[in-house]
C-alpha cells in the first residue's frame, strides 16, 4: 500500500495530477480541521492557507520517511512524536 501511494503513484500519475488529488482531498482536510480548532479556541486566529499547506507538506513528508525506514514501526513513532510537537506550536496557551 505504501509504495503503490508514496512511490509508484507519483511516477505514473506525475506531480501535477499527485498535487491536485493531494489538495482536492488531504490538504482540505487539514484546512477544515484548523478552521475548527480555530472556530473552538483550541489554536490562535492565523491564515489559514500557509498552515495548512505546512502542515500537509510535513505529514508528506513524515509518510515518506516511514515508507523508506527499515524500521517502520520506530520511524512512525518518532514521526508522530514531532508532528504532535509542531502542531502544539499553534495551540493557544492556557490561562493559570
């Protein structure tokens, strides 16, 4: 499954048409999913457009890395560690 998406598709496909299913599915996705955590005050009012697109940009990426890791499981969890520290970046900080 993974090579088929993450290796094979682009090179039939090309990076055009792979970016345009990307963004009509995945990258709408994450720009609905900002646009509630910022509707529920989970993160601050930003652009939503930059984010979204460096948010999808890095889970492509992290995908990509688990792919070609010898280890998949270990690469996956270090993976998933990092994108929960960089979306905490966006969180609103709490009052004490």
């Amino acid at each position: 499954m993974q090579r088929i998406t993450l290796l094979d598709a682009p090179s039939v496909l090309g990076w055009e048409r792979m970016r345009e299913i990307g963004s009509r599915y995945c990258l709408q996705l994450v720009k609905k999913g900002l646009e509630e955590a910022i509707a529920a005050g989970q993160i601050a009012s930003r652009p939503i457009e930059p984010i979204a697109h460096l948010v999808f940009g890095a889970v492509c990426e992290g995908s990509m890395m688990v792919a070609r890791a010898d280890d998949q499981r270990a690469a996956a969890k270090r993976v998933l560690t990092e994108l929960s520290t960089l979306l905490n970046a966006f969180r609103v900080p709490q009052e004490s």
